[in-house]
C-alpha cells in the first residue's frame, strides 16, 4: 500500500488518506481483495444500492499493465453478484491520471467535495445497466 501511494505524496501534498486507513479493521471486515501474488488490491465497502470503490492500489512498478483496470472489473462484477446497480468512488483532485482512468471506463463525476485535512476530492459514479457480454465460445448454449 504504502509503495502504491508514496508517489502521490508530492502531487498531492500530503500523504494520500488510503495511506491513513485502517487495514486491521478493512481486512477483518471482509472489504479488502487482494490479487494472487500481491501484484494489487482493491477496498470494496457495500453501501445501500451502491458499492463503494474505497481503494485501488498496484504496484508502482505494474503501473501500465492493465491491473488496476483488472481490479475495477472485478469490482463492477463484485456490484452485479451482490445486486448492487451501481459503484461510485472518490479520488484527490489532484490524481488527474487516475480521474482519467475512471472516465474512460465510464465513470462520471458527481461533485466535489472539500474533505479535513485541506483535501479536496472528485466524487464519481458508473451506472451498471445491463450484465456484461459473455465471450462466445464453442459449446455455450
């Protein structure tokens, strides 16, 4: 987590609130999935009619390799098993790459909102309206 984040220090100002949170409690409480071999993580909180995208971490060194993207499939398949419509997530203002990233997967912002501490965040949320397509492959009915 902390070689994931440690970057953002300089961006951001400060040290990123993922670096803040308590990981005990996440893990004990079942939020935290981590990808085989450590390679990343994703924070996934169930709230009411939404999945709370808390946390996505790679890597430094896997940045670029499609992980992150990975961990954000795995959450919208996580939304649809659990019945949730929808994921919404929140990121530091100043993390461009990363809003980015979540508007090419069809996120949209929703607002912003001034947090303690002098942080600032992009609040987004994606809508997921229908199943997503299965491959078709010999033998599937």
């Amino acid at each position: 987590m902390h070689d994931a984040y440690e970057p953002w220090i300089e961006i951001v100002g400060m040290r990123p609130m993922p670096m803040e949170a308590d990981y005990a409690a996440l893990i004990a409480a079942g939020h935290v999935h981590v990808m085989d071999g450590l390679e990343g993580l994703i924070v996934l909180v169930p709230e009411d009619g939404v999945l709370l995208v808390d946390n996505v971490a790679v890597r430094p060194e896997l940045h670029g390799k499609g992980l992150g993207r990975g961990l954000l499939a795995y959450a919208e398949q996580e939304a649809r098993r659990l019945g949730l419509p929808a994921l919404r997530l929140y990121t530091n203002v100043r993390m461009t790459s990363n809003i980015a990233l979540y508007t090419a997967l069809g996120y949209v912002e929703t607002g912003r909102e001034e947090l303690t501490g002098g942080r600032a965040a992009v609040l987004m949320r994606k809508e997921l309206t229908q199943e997503p397509e299965q491959p078709e492959e010999p033998g599937w009915p």
